[in-house]
C-alpha cells in the first residue's frame, strides 16, 4: 500500500513540475506579425513592410519587457490573442506598421 502512495505522490509531483515548468515558457522574440489575416506569428525582427488589406489590426507589433514575460511562446496567436495583450499592454504597434498583412521586402 505505502508503494502505491508513494507512486501516487511521485506521479502527481512530475506532472504537476511539468505545468509549472510549461506555464513559465514566455516569449522571447521581439516581435509579432501577421503575414495571413488574423494569424500572428513571432519573428526576431520586423525588417518588413505592411500590405494593405481591410484588417483591424496592424501587421506588425513589438514584444515590450511586459510582454516577454506574459505572452506564452505558441506556435501562432489569434486576432483574439493579439488584441487580449494590447489590452494588457503588452504590444506596442510598430512605428512604420499600418492595418494589413506583413511582407518581407
């Protein structure tokens, strides 16, 4: 009985190491762009320019020091995502950025 307990409790300590481990993973590029309509993806710079499409959002925002500590490292964020960490403050728009699609010049 102690064996499955303590199994138990070894079991449950690993998983749970695990999701504080994965929940601290934040963002580390200094940028987030969208190069499709509503899909951001993270970039090391934002060399690029902006395509005018009808798009609320602009093409390419920078990663604040908030925003490298709050904003998980995903794959690719949502429309939805993106204006959440405008809302905490966590982008900024970029100085040359405009609403649209960003492209590689």
């Amino acid at each position: 009985m102690k064996k499955v307990v303590l199994g138990l409790m070894l079991t449950a300590i690993a998983v749970g190491g695990s999701a504080f481990t994965n929940a601290k993973k934040a963002i580390n590029e200094g940028y987030l762009i969208q190069p499709l309509s509503g899909i951001f993806l993270r970039a090391s710079n934002a060399n690029g320019g902006c395509f005018n499409l009808l798009s609320t959002l602009s093409c390419a925002y920078s990663v604040n020091a908030a925003g490298k500590i709050n904003i998980p490292a995903q794959a690719w964020y949502s429309a939805d995502d993106v204006n959440d960490f405008i809302a905490e403050g966590w982008l900024d728009e970029v100085p040359y950025s405009n609403h649209g699609l960003y492209i590689i010049i």
